[in-house]
C-alpha cells in the first residue's frame, strides 16, 4: 500500500514567491492534515479536511496560506506571497475514519516538504 | 492555556541502560495521549496510545492523570531507539487535531 506522499520534497524560493505544495494521501482516506514545523518550533496544526471540506482551518496562520482539496483526493496548501518566516517542514497526514471524532485514530504521515524562503 | 511540555531536549544513554522521556500537559477535560516517533530518514510514525495501554518495541508510557504527565519508558534501551521521539495529546472531541511537544532527541551510544 503507498503511504502518504508529499511533493516537492525540498523547495528554495525568494521573499514574495509563491510556492504549491502537494499531499496526496492514503487511497480511501477521508480525513486529511496539514501541519508545519518552524524551526526550532514545535509541530503545529494547520488545518484538517474531511473529504473536500475543512473541517478546521484554525492553525492557518495567515490569509497568505491557501489549501485546497478539490474532489475530496489530494491536497495542496499554497503560500502567495512567502516570507522569511514560512521557512520549515510542512507535513501532511491522513487518517481513515469516517467520524473523526472517535478515539485514537492513527494518523499517516508524509515524508515532509523542506521549504526555504530566502 | 493547554500546552505540551517536554522538558528534555536531548536524551543521551547507553544501550542497555533505562531510558525515560518525560512529558506534561496542561488540557481540559480527558485528553487523549500518543507517541510519535521519527527515526532518520523515515516519517513521523505513531509509536503507542494511552488508550490501548500497549508496549511496542519494549516502550511503554502510563497516563498520570493527578501529575498530568504521559512519560514514556524503557528498561533496556538499544541503538536502534535512537530517534526523535514526540509527545502529543489530543483534546476530547477535537478531531485528529493532535498538538505536539517540542520533542525529545533520543541518543542510544553503544
């Protein structure tokens, strides 16, 4: 079975560029999750869908920050315009359950994309 | 404010030696408990859950709901432990919407 993949694995772009990145999750997976770690920082939450809705966008740090889940598939989370602070590890993970809120749901996490803003 | 702590940065033992991660929290309400862990070069697995009250790989970790503390254990720690290891509770009724500790580096010398 293919795990969560996430693409590019590494991206280096300048102040004011626009990245995309990609999570395609487990095949079958409704539930689907952004998290980044800043460096130095803890992990954080920053948004959850539920097949192509958000169930909770609370982590999103800012309006430069867009994800989308057309079709309830993959997702992409688009920075426009990038600063110096987006800098870090974005992961996505996804989870099966069709209630998300029964307990202990394990989550599948993807390899990472390394994002440099320079 | 709910937050989770991990007091330790770094963890540096010797095989064979005991080996304890540390980790507090501060929520509301039963939250449930996880470790995850991230070897090198690999992804960011789950390692155990309170809720199933199991050992994997010889770790186990017990839920103090008095010290607020979900600390993880292993008597006889071996090289392949070596790992960043992450604490991370989920509030009831939040979803998979896990919060995560700092982290702790574990480094298990031969």
């Amino acid at each position: 079975e293919a795990g969560v993949t996430q693409f590019p694995s590494h991206s280096v772009i300048e102040k004011g560029q626009t990245v995309t990145l990609r999570c395609d999750p487990i095949s079958g997976h409704d539930n689907l999750y952004w998290y980044r770690r800043v460096m130095g920082k803890e992990i954080k939450f920053l948004l959850h869908f539920v097949k192509e809705s958000k169930q909770d966008e609370s982590g999103m740090p800012n309006n430069r920050f867009l994800a989308e889940r057309t079709g309830g598939t993959y997702s992409t989370l688009k920075v426009q315009p990038a600063e110096l602070e987006d800098s870090g590890v974005y992961f996505c993970a996804s989870s099966q359950g069709r209630q998300h809120t029964l307990p202990a749901e394990k989550l599948f996490f993807g390899s990472g994309t390394q994002l440099s803003v320079l | 404010a709910q937050r989770v702590t991990q007091p330790e940065k770094l963890l540096s033992v010797f095989k064979g030696a005991p080996v304890e991660l540390k980790c507090n929290y501060s929520y509301s309400g039963s939250p449930e408990l996880f470790w995850y862990v991230q070897y090198s070069r690999q992804r960011l697995q789950l390692l155990l859950r309170h809720i199933s009250r199991e050992s994997i790989k010889g770790f186990t970790a017990d839920l103090n709901k008095g010290e607020t503390s979900f600390h993880l254990k292993k008597p006889f720690a071996q090289e392949e432990d070596s790992a960043m290891y992450y604490c991370a509770p989920r509030p009831a009724a939040a979803g998979n919407k896990l919060t995560f500790g700092g982290g702790t580096r574990v480094l298990v010398k031969p």
